[in-house]
C-alpha cells in the first residue's frame, strides 16, 4: 500500500501491481471494494504487460471519507494517483459500482485516458427509458431502499450487512453475500474459484476496516446526479453486461450503451453479474493495445 496527501489533508490509499515497465491500466472497484480487489496472480499479470494501478475510493480501506462526495469527484483522486505513479497516459476499467467512476473518468480525463471499459455497470437514477429497479434481486432492491430513506438509515443497516459479510468470508467466501441471493449459475461458479475466493478474503475486511462509509456514500452518489454527461465521453468505451445479472440487471448495460456516445456494447448471454479470473486477465490485457 502506498498514501497520498491530498489537498485539505486527505489520506487516499492505493497500490501498484504488476509489470512496473507495462502500460498503466487504472481498475476500479465494486460497492463494496478497495484497493484489494485486483487479479491477484502478478506473475501473470507481469507477463500480460500489466500495470495495474488500484485505489481506496473514500471511505474504503485505508482512505479517509470525503463527505458529500459524487460520483464525479473520483477525477481528481485518480489524477492525484495518476501523478503520483507517474501514469500520463493509462486506461481505465471499471466493475460494478467502479462503472459509473469509469465513466466519470473518461469523460473529464480524455487527454489521459486511452480508453475505457465499463463492467455490469448501474446506468444512472431517475433517467428517461429505464425503470432502474426491475429485474433486480430484492436483496439489492432492499440496500438502495435504505439509501433513498436516508445517510442514518443507511449507515446502521450497513454497518450490520458488513459485519456479516466479513464473518460469512472468513468461512466460505463463496457465501459472502449470504443464501438469499439468486445469483446466476456463471456467478456462483466465479464465486468457487480458488482465485476469487483468495482475494475476497484479503479485501472482503479490508473495504470496511474503518467502518461503511465509503459503501455509504457510494450507494448515495449512485442516486444522485453523477455530476457530468454522458455526452462529454469523447474517448473509446465498451460496455459490457451479462444478461442473467440480478445484482446490475442487463438492461442498465443496454441502457449506457445507447447513451454513450463512443460506445461499443458487448453482451453475454449465459454470464451474470461477475467475471472469472481467466477472463478478467484477458480484459486487462486488450487495455494495452494502443486505442
């Protein structure tokens, strides 16, 4: 792990794995996540030419909270690491909650960014020809229900979810987010990998070591306005969705590829909501090539 002082006196954590001469390849993690959260086989990762870049979102890990932040203010984080690794140019990937972050990057950074990619990303709230919440496992439902109830509600609901989820992985990893889940049959084989199951280990603990808050305040800037345009994207985006995902439901994917304007859309037809190690190197890899 390495800090970075930030203007105000904010502490953001990151790391740097990988190929140290390779091209820089900034990943950013799910609701919840850190910093933890990469392929964890960095010989391979070596190997693909890999320099991935991973960091604490506020509230995560070892960062401090920014409080009120949206999802936009993630620019000036990831400009911070940038500079601090010496990546001047890089790419970007983003899962899950790290999808709007993406986007949000691609869309501020484009004389840095050569391009990005956007993994079963949520499409944003309240926008014309998407009915956010259909399709999406009421467990889910539940969590963002919480969050339009309030930060006090929230908070304490997720301060119980956490200490479950970390008491569930420190068992069965593939049990991290417990039995009432009707999670893809492609999901719960990622889940068995001995790779994934290592790694949800590690950074299942580590996103809350100091409490919810950054889980807290992801789910709250998924609600609000992101605070830029889809339309300011000028730079090449893929998005990417699996159809059985009951976490980000498809039509969230389908929705952001008729919306971002540089887009290239890729459905998986049998795929839910994550993505198996073999395939998340290969992902990695292609961000490489030259744009």
């Amino acid at each position: 792990m390495e800090s970075i002082e930030l203007p105000g006196g904010r502490q953001l954590a990151y790391a740097v794995w990988g190929d140290v001469a390779g091209f820089p390849v900034f990943a950013l993690h799910g609701t919840p996540g850190c910093r933890l959260n990469r392929y964890p086989d960095e010989q391979r990762l070596s190997a693909a030419g890999v320099r991935l870049i991973t960091y604490d979102r506020p509230g995560y890990g070892r960062s401090d909270r920014h409080l009120g932040r949206g999802v936009v203010s993630c620019v000036e984080d990831v400009e911070a690491v940038a500079d601090a690794v010496g990546a001047d140019r890089f790419a970007v990937s983003g899962s899950s909650g790290g999808g709007p972050h993406a986007l949000a990057i691609a869309a501020r950074m484009p004389d840095r960014v050569s391009r990005a990619r956007c993994l079963v990303s949520l499409a944003p709230y309240g926008v014309p020809g998407l009915d956010w919440f259909a399709g999406m496992d009421p467990e889910n439902v539940k969590e963002f229900g919480w969050a339009l109830a309030g930060e006090d509600e929230l908070h304490r609901q997720l301060t119980r979810e956490a200490a479950e989820m970390v008491a569930r992985v420190a068992v069965d990893p593939a049990k991290a987010l417990g039995d009432d889940w009707e999670l893809a049959e492609s999901d719960q084989i990622v889940l068995a990998s001995p790779l994934v199951q290592r790694v949800m280990r590690e950074a299942v603990p580590e996103a809350v070591a100091q409490g919810v808050w950054g889980w807290v305040d992801d789910d709250l800037a998924f609600l609000r306005p992101w605070g830029f345009e889809l339309t300011e994207i000028s730079v090449p985006v893929e998005i990417r969705y699996g159809v059985q995902d009951v976490l980000v439901p498809a039509q969230h994917g389908r929705w952001l590829g008729e919306n971002v304007p540089t887009a290239s859309v890729v459905v998986e037809a049998g795929e839910g909501h994550l993505t198996d190690p073999a395939t998340v190197l290969d992902l990695l890899r292609s961000l490489t090539a030259p744009a």
